[in-house]
C-alpha cells in the first residue's frame, strides 16, 4: 500500500464502515447495566451471579485487547473487521433468543471478543490513513463515537426496560450489527501493513492472567470488599502474572505486547497522564449517580438524564478538539481543559443535602466539557511519536491501561467513599448519642437513623470528589512536561519525527 497515496486520499467510506461497528460495540457495553434487576427476575439469579453479564464482558475485553497487537500485525484488517463483527452479531443474536442464564452470559463473552477488536482495529486503521499533521482531526472523529455511544446506553436501556423487555436492547442492536457486516463484506478493503508474527502461547496466558486477575479483582473490591480472599487473591496473582508478562515481553525478539514503546518520553508521558485521567473521570460517571440517587433520592431514568448532557458534548466537542490539536498541539488544550475539571470536581467536593438538580447537571456537564479537551490530544501526541510499525502495540497498550486503571481508580475511590461514610457514621451517631435529644418512637429512631445515613453518604462523596480534585492536579502538573511531537516532513515515517516544545 502506497502511504503517501492513502494520506492524500483517505478511504472515508472505509472508515465510516468501522465507525457504525464501534459505535454498535460501544453502545452494548453500557446497554445492559440498568436491566440487570430485571434479568436477576426473570432468571431467579442472585446479585453476585448477574454481576457475570458486566464481569464476563470485561474479563474478556482484558484478555483479547492486550492481544490486538498480535492481531493487527498477523491478518489482514479486512478478515479482521469481518471476524470481530460476526462474533458480535452471533453473540447479540444469541442474547436475543436464549432460554437460559448461562447461555446469556455466554453470549455476552461472544460479543466482547467480536468487541474487544474493534477499537484497536478503528485506530491502527486512521494512524495509518491519515498524516501525523491531520491525526488529531481523525481521532477527534473516533472520540465522537468513543464518548458518545456509551452515554447514550445508560439512558436508552432506562427507556427500553421501563416499556419492554430486556431482549429488546439486543433488538434493537441486532439489524445494525448485521447490516455492518454486510455492507464491510462488499467494501471493506485491506489497508494496514501485515507482517508474519508468531503468538507466544505462554505470553497470551500470562497477558490473561495478569490483565484478567487484576480487572476481575479491582472491580469486586466494592461488592465484596478488599478482606475477600477472591479479591486480594486475584489481585496478588494478576500482579505476579504481569511482572512475569512484562519481562517476558522484554526479552523477547518479537514480543506479543511490545512495553519498550515507553522509551519515547511523549508516549509514556501521555500514557501516565491518561491513567491519571481516566481515575478522575470515572470517579464522577460512579460518584455522581450515587448522590443523586442515594442522597437526593432522584430516580435512576432522571439520573442518567442529569448525565446525558455532559456525555453527549464530550462527544461532539470531540471533532472540534481534533482540529484545535492539530493546529495548536496537545499541553495548551490538556492545561485549560485540566483546569475546567479541577475547579468543577472541586464545587462537586462541596454539594449539599439540597443541592438543585439542574445546579448538578451544569457542574457535570461542564466538568466533561473539560475532560473532553484533555483525553483525545494527549493520547494522539503520545501516538504521534511512535513509529509506523509500533503503532498497533501503541493503541493495545492505551486501551489495556484505560480498561485495568479505570477498574482500579473505581475500586479505590468507592473505597475512600465508604470508609469516610463508615467514620462520618460513627461521629453523627455518637453526637446524637450525646445530645440527649435521641427520638424514644421507631418511627422517630427509623428517621434519625436515616438522616445519619445520608449525611455521611454525602460526606462520602464529597471527600471522593475532593480525592479525585488532588488527582486531576496531578495531571495538570503532569501536563507541563508535554511537548508536542512534530514531522520533520509530512512524507517521513513517525519515528522520523522530532520534538518542539508545543
């Protein structure tokens, strides 16, 4: 494939093909979380069993992205694309007529590794299509849907669920998987370069070990708390198993994930800036729903309402954010989007028993606002300066690291969460202990019991948000450092490039 040829012409049919099959795949990931109460019904499951719909999903998303690099080099992007959005359409079909709960589980696994695909695929695929100096417009496209179809999920699903029956949102993907995979058939065409590489067996395992062990653990930790032998256990041998992997991975020739792409500083830079990001981010898409719903008593549909605004201009504001990358780089865009997230992270460390619903909305939408100016134009800087044929290690090692710290910033804040309720609980209980004012009637120790309840909620929630402003700082700091990675000509490959400071 001529490069320079593809950049002067990019295959915008193409790639619109691998839009609409992400979009599909990222629109099922959070499609399912609000009818999980219905299936537990409907299937006579227990919690921790219909949790497996969600932690199956992910465990095999940490399996199979981690080898997307072997992957992307070994077929052809066309077989690929093809193999991935079959195994999606078979497991959605699957969901939609399964008799039992197993098999639904099952079918959800199917559909993540046609999924998993999908994303490092898209991106391979616009790294290689479009020049270093056009990439940040490309990325912004892919950030629309990235950030957009998951928004969309939770609501829909409080919709479809309210009015049907759960197999609808399976429906409801269904034709659009398929009539993907259709029109890909006739167009598809192969554009990223292949090589022959051979898949270590043995790293594959401890890829699955390490990757799996330390996903499946960070997210129990605040369903079964970190004294569970399930969770530290699984955390420990996930840990173990990664160290094995890494080094494994640095000795060898041709590695399955390639970990000495971190000698470019702007990459590993980007690649901790991300981490850091993505913490501060997840902690308000769980945070806020919980005071919502737990502290002012808002239903789940109007929840995930007060939240769509935010997503959805993260989506669209990630185009606009492409193109202001492209002309004026990275740290500009990261240091004003960073600071719009620490001052709105901090008002949201300082809301109240009645803080106004819209007062909330406002102060998340624009805290996304903020987010949307960091994420995408730093993950492309980093990328930028990666040579061509790192490029497919370089989006597997990005979307391993959202999924495991996005796991484990959760698990952490939730954690700092309840045990600043647990304290807060104990100080209000034992001041109303002292005040002699205590009710004498059920009804009025019932009441006084649950105004101890929501007050330390909301000291909970506060104190995370506060957590999560420190965090955001870090990032801010962490920004200063970038520079921005610029071509010395827009024919020459990536690692031909040089660095100015932005």
């Amino acid at each position: 494939m001529d490069i320079q040829k593809l950049h002067d012409k990019p295959p915008y049919g193409m790639i619109a093909i691998l839009f609409i099959g992400t979009f599909v795949a990222f629109l099922n990931n959070t499609l399912l979380n609000v009818a999980l109460p219905t299936i537990m019904t409907e299937f006579a499951v227990k919690p921790s069993e219909v949790q497996w719909l969600t932690t199956g999903y992910m465990l095999v998303n940490g399996i199979m992205i981690p080898a997307s690099a072997f992957f992307v080099q070994k077929f052809t992007n066309r077989k690929l694309f093809l193999t991935a959005m079959t195994l999606f359409a078979l497991g959605t079909f699957l969901a939609v007529i399964t008799p039992t709960f197993g098999l639904l589980i099952a079918a959800r696994m199917i559909q993540a590794s046609g999924s998993a695909m999908m994303v490092p695929l898209l991106m391979n695929i616009m790294l290689t299509a479009f020049p270093i100096e056009r990439r940040g417009t490309a990325m912004g496209i892919f950030g629309l849907v990235m950030f957009t179809a998951p928004a969309i999920g939770p609501t829909l699903s409080g919709w479809v669920v309210e009015h049907y029956s759960w197999r609808t949102l399976f429906v409801i993907v269904l034709p659009f998987a398929v009539l993907t995979l259709i029109y890909a058939f006739f167009k598809l065409r192969n554009i990223t370069p292949n090589r022959d590489v051979k898949l270590d067996i043995f790293s594959l395992v401890l890829s699955s070990i390490g990757f799996g062990g330390l996903l499946y653990g960070f997210s129990s930790a605040g369903d079964k708390g970190w004294t569970s032998p399930l969770v530290y256990g699984t955390i420990i041998i996930g840990a173990i198993a990664l160290v094995a992997f890494i080094i494994r991975q640095l000795r060898m020739d041709d590695p399955m994930l390639d970990f000495r792409i971190y000698k470019y500083p702007m990459f590993a830079l980007a690649s901790v800036i991300s981490i850091v990001l993505s913490v501060a981010m997840f902690s308000a898409m769980i945070l806020t729903p919980l005071y919502v719903q737990n502290v002012r008593g808002i239903a789940p549909f109007e929840a995930g309402i007060l939240m769509l605004p935010g997503a959805i201009l993260m989506g669209l504001m990630s185009p606009i954010t492409g193109r202001l990358f492209d002309k004026y780089g990275a740290r500009a865009m990261a240091v004003i989007g960073l600071s719009i997230t620490i001052i709105t992270t901090f008002y949201l460390s300082r809301l109240g028993l009645d803080s106004g619903y819209y007062y909330i909305m406002m102060l998340y939408t624009i805290r996304m606002f903020g987010i949307s100016l960091v994420s995408m134009p730093i993950m492309t800087n980093g990328l930028n300066q990666l040579p061509m044929q790192s490029n497919p290690h370089g989006t597997a090692m990005n979307n391993t690291l959202q999924q495991v710290s996005g796991a484990i910033g959760t698990a952490i804040l939730l954690t700092i969460m309840t045990k600043r309720m647990e304290s807060s609980g104990a100080e209000l209980a034992a001041k109303a202990a002292t005040s002699g004012t205590t009710p004498t009637t059920s009804e009025g120790l019932a009441a006084l019991q649950q105004g101890i309840e929501t007050q330390a909620m909301l000291d909970g929630v506060n104190y995370a948000f506060f957590i999560s402003t420190v965090v955001a700082v870090v990032a801010l700091i962490l920004t200063l450092f970038v520079k921005r990675v610029v071509p010395e000509k827009n024919d020459l490959p990536v690692d031909k490039a040089q660095e100015s400071k932005n």
